[in-house]
C-alpha cells in the first residue's frame, strides 16, 4: 500500500516536472511544431464559420435596431448635409491654406498612403482570461511575418507573433506579455506600455519620470523605439497617473482607444514607406 | 464506450469554438467564462475522477493549441479540475444543480489557481489582486452558468443511455 502510494506520487511528480518542461519550451516566439499546424488546418474553418454566424447575427440586429429610427435619422441627416455642405466650402480654403504652411515648416504628415496595409478578419480569440491574443484570417500565403504592426483607425491593436499558412496569432496590446515603447503625445514623455492581465479596457504606462506633470486625457502614442512599431501610432488616453512603488517613476493608467471586445476587422501593416514619419503632431 | 468518448470529445471542441469565438462578447467587468473547464467539470463530477482526467487533459490540449503558446498550461489546471470533480461522483447527488454549481465553482477556483501559479513560476507578470479577480471572477461565472446549463448536459447523457448506474 506505502510502495503504491509512492508510485502514485512518483507519476505525478514525473507528469509535473514533464509538463512545466514543455510550457517552458512553448512560449510565444518560436517555430510551430507540426500538431500545432494540424490542428489549426483542422480547426480553424470551425471558427470561421461560427464567426460569419456571429457577423450576419450582429448586422442582422443593428439593422433591425436601425428600422425602428429610419424616419428621425433621415430627418437628422438631411440636416447634417444642409450644414456639412456649407462647413465644406470652408474647408476647402483651410485646406490650401494648410498645405503651404506644412510646406513652409517642411512638415511631414501622416497618412495612410506611409503604409502598405493587408486587412484581415478576427476569427478566434485566446480562450483564456489570462492572455490577450487572437487569430487573423490572413498567413504566410499573404506575406504574413512575425513582429508586423497590426492596427485599426482608432488606434495600436498589437503585433504578429506566429504565422501559419493561411492564419496568424497577433499578441494584443492588452497582454501582460506586451511592452510598447510609447510617448506622451502632449509633452513627449518616454514610457513603456504594458497590458494588464485580465483586462480588455485598461493598459499601463511604466517608467514615467517622477517630476513631471501628467494630465487626464493626454494620449498616449507609440514612439518607434524598439524598430518593431512604427511612431506615433494612437494608444489611448491617460485616465490618472500615480507614484511607482520603488517611488523613482509614475504610472499611468491608460485607456486604449480600440474596443477590444468588438474586433472585428484589423489592418496588417506589411511595409512603412517612411519610418522616420513623425506622426505626433500629426493625431490631434 | 467509444462512442461515451466522442461524445467526450464532441462537447470539448464544441465548448472550444464557443470559447475562442464568441463567448468575448458575454465579458463581464472584464471576465469571461470558461467553458471548455466547464464541460470538463460536467464530464468529471458524472463519470469519476478517470473520466474528468481524461476530459481534462484533452480540453487543456486544444486549449493550448488554440491559444498557441505555453502548452501544458491548460492541461495541468483542467486535469486538477477533472480530477476533483471526479472526486465528488460517488459523494452527492448528481442530479442536482445546485450541488454541480458549487463543485463547478471549486473546481474552477482550482483550476485558475494552479494556472496562476504555473503564470508565476514562467514569471509572467500578473499583480495578486488582478490574479484573484480572474480566479474568483471565473468560478462565479461558471458557477452561474452551471445553474442554466447542467440541468440540459445531464439529462443528454442520461438521453443517450450513458448514466444508467445514477440515481435520477
């Protein structure tokens, strides 16, 4: 009885030891091992499918939703072209006017035409609470490669981490595992960005100098250091600032400015014309 | 028998492509539910503790797989998870919802803490209070969900013919 509980104990020690070893070996940034690749092939159209269910279900309510104010929304839009046609004409002297102060200050601008972008579908996400990762519709066959930016309008989604065929793992800003060299838009202030475990709606910016002053509200943008993210991509915005516990820096807390939840679609930057682009000025 | 264990396995890939799919849209104060971990309770407090090892080690498989990093994560806390529900077989009643509700909470307050430990041990940074909100936020949730769900998982089984030794 003694010898079968030592053999019991023997196994499970054996299977702890094994299993600690191969977590060790998988971390994120490595090749995929063949099973890996096979169950993606295998399961991945199983995601796709339940997800173009869950996109026709989301637009099929939002149009149902959107019936109901038809008559008040056509009342109000007519309104709104009435007042944007006249807002246009403005704008088209601010325009001229612009560009040849931007001219004159030899101003760089950021525009979308910088990039090289592939759009992709969010088919999966991580199934866990702890990590923030999901997959894309878009791979290899794409000229998908690990460490591409991965964005939306409203701001930083993440970057690429493994690529197979015809999908890619993209870490999320969001994941603890994720640091961001980033700045603060209004002051220029030099910080790393780290996601918070187990939050889709908050992020963290470490290594703030202590003596200076941080607002609510200041967006936070990536700063290009590092090579990995192109600069002056938006964030979010700071929501507070608070003392570190070593007391040599401050932390901010960050809302990001992508709804993590409802991802949708993202944009896969595959090449940056001009990495030098100094976007800060740039997102007002 | 075989046909108990594609049932097994059915359930799991099921739970697995909710769970990477959907399920992000039912977050609550940032938590979502676990239902490839409920299922693998489910599976464990009904059959055993052999049974729940094996549906747990199967589910952390293609949990792992699916998230693409750390495999093994999900196999260690998912087989703790079976394994002690397996335990409570033979000592409630399985019928009743209730009961499977506060076994489905201990087995996932389990689960996640031996997830947290391993995340400390591979020194991923997680604060302690954000790791109990996770640990404890999760076995709420499948708690709760225990209470619509087992009801209808239990009465397939006992449908199909594979929980005939229960007190109904």
């Amino acid at each position: 009885m003694v010898s079968d509980n030592y053999k019991k104990i023997l196994i499970v020690a054996i299977v702890i030891t094994l299993a600690i070893f191969m977590i060790r070996a998988t971390h994120l940034e490595r090749e995929i091992t063949v099973p890996e690749i096979a169950f993606k092939y295998i399961f991945t159209p199983f995601q796709m499918a339940v997800v173009a269910i869950e996109n026709a279900g989301k637009s099929g309510i939002s149009f149902l939703i959107s019936l109901k104010d038809l008559a008040e929304e056509n009342k109000k839009l007519k309104e709104e072209v009435r007042q944007l046609k006249s807002e246009l004409a403005k704008m088209e002297e601010y325009k001229i006017q612009n560009r040849r102060l931007k001219e004159l200050l030899q101003y760089k601008e950021f525009t979308i035409d910088n990039y090289d972008l592939i759009s992709a579908g969010v088919i999966g996400r991580n199934p866990s609470n702890w990590f923030s990762t999901i997959t894309i519709n878009r791979g290899m066959q794409d000229g998908i490669k690990p460490d591409m930016t991965v964005l939306v309008p409203e701001g930083l989604v993440g970057r690429v981490v493994i690529v197979h065929s015809n999908t890619a793992e993209v870490l999320l800003i969001t994941d603890p595992r994720m640091g961001v060299g980033a700045v603060v838009q209004q002051t220029r202030l030099p910080g790393v960005v780290r996601g918070v475990t187990g939050s889709c709606e908050r992020l963290k910016m470490l290594h703030l100098p202590k003596d200076t002053q941080i607002k609510r509200n200041q967006v936070v943008v990536t700063s290009g250091l590092g090579g990995v993210y192109p600069k002056g991509i938006r964030i979010g915005r700071i929501l507070k600032a608070y003392n570190d516990p070593s007391g040599l820096f401050q932390i901010a807390e960050v809302e990001p400015f992508v709804d993590f939840k409802r991802l949708e679609y993202v944009f896969v930057v595959t090449e940056v014309y001009n990495p030098e682009i100094n976007l800060l000025e740039g997102m007002e | 028998m075989k046909k108990l264990r594609l049932f097994f396995l059915a359930f799991i890939l099921l739970a697995l492509i909710l769970q990477t799919t959907v399920v992000d849209l039912f977050r609550v104060y940032s938590i979502k539910p676990d239902l490839v971990l409920l299922v693998v309770i489910f599976l464990g407090f009904m059959y055993g503790k052999r049974d729940g090892m094996l549906a747990g080690f199967l589910g952390g498989l293609f949990s792992d797989l699916a998230a693409g990093s750390y495999i093994g994560l999900n196999i260690m806390s998912y087989l703790a998870a079976g394994y002690l529900a397996g335990m409570g077989k033979n000592n409630f009643y399985k019928d009743n919802v209730f009961v499977a509700s506060v076994i489905c909470v201990i087995g996932t307050l389990l689960s996640q803490l031996v997830y947290y430990l391993l995340l400390l041990f591979l020194i991923v940074d997680v604060p302690v209070l954000h790791g109990i909100k996770i640990i404890v936020g999760v076995a709420l949730y499948n708690g709760f969900l225990t209470l619509i769900l087992y009801r209808w998982f239990y009465m397939f089984f006992i449908s199909k013919g594979y929980l005939k030794d229960v007190d109904v």
